[in-house]
C-alpha cells in the first residue's frame, strides 16, 4: 500500500510520525544503510534502548521467519521499532540551529510492504 502525503507544515516543536502496531514478533529490525543493511535490536529490549536512527529507503523488516513488513520511502531517514510498533519520522519544527526548519509544503510518499520469509 502506497501513502501519499501533501502537507502544508507551520508548526513549532513538534514532530510528526507515522506509526505502525506489527504481529510481527522477531527482537530484531532491519535497516537499509549504505551500501548493505544491519540488524538493531528493536526498543523496548535491553539492547535496543535507543532514539529514533537515521537509515536509508527502507526501515523495520520486522519478521519472525515466516512473515514479515517492511516500511519504504523515497526521503524520510529517521525510524524507530518498539515492541510490535514501528514507526517513521515524517516531519519535524525546531527552532535551532534554523527557526524554519522543515516549514512550508512538503510532499512525499511512503509504502507499507508486507512479506512472507525474512
């Protein structure tokens, strides 16, 4: 499934995510990063205690070996995974170092993709 989003962002010191509750059951994710990928411990595990990671066009792959679900996008970078949930970072307002960060239109899109295997 395809998200497309058309968003006129003017607001500050928010920050805006997509998030979604998986049955998938794997303690690890899968991250795209340069030239490969690399398994995180998801949060809410003892290794995986962390704040949302910069990675590349895809995030999650969350799977227990039998099924799977990856998120994928053309320009987001920031994801988390926490227990079942996985989530991505779609836009942010901070006011340092630049007060109109991300402000303005902004248009991107976003595909959910579930899989069977890992």
């Amino acid at each position: 499934m395809n998200v497309v989003n058309d968003i006129d962002w003017h607001e500050t010191h928010v920050l805006l995510k997509a998030a979604f509750e998986l049955a998938a059951s794997s303690s690890m994710a899968t991250y795209e990063i340069p030239y490969g990928t690399i398994q995180r411990p998801r949060r809410g595990t003892i290794a995986g205690r962390m704040r949302s990671l910069k990675f590349q066009r895809f995030a999650g792959d969350l799977g227990d070996g039998q099924h799977g679900f990856s998120l994928i996008n053309e320009s987001k970078y920031g994801y988390d995974a926490a227990g079942h949930t996985l989530r991505i970072s779609l836009l942010r307002s901070p006011t340092d170092p630049d007060p109109n960060a991300d402000r303005g239109h902004h248009h991107f899109s976003y595909a959910l993709y579930p899989h069977a295997g890992d």
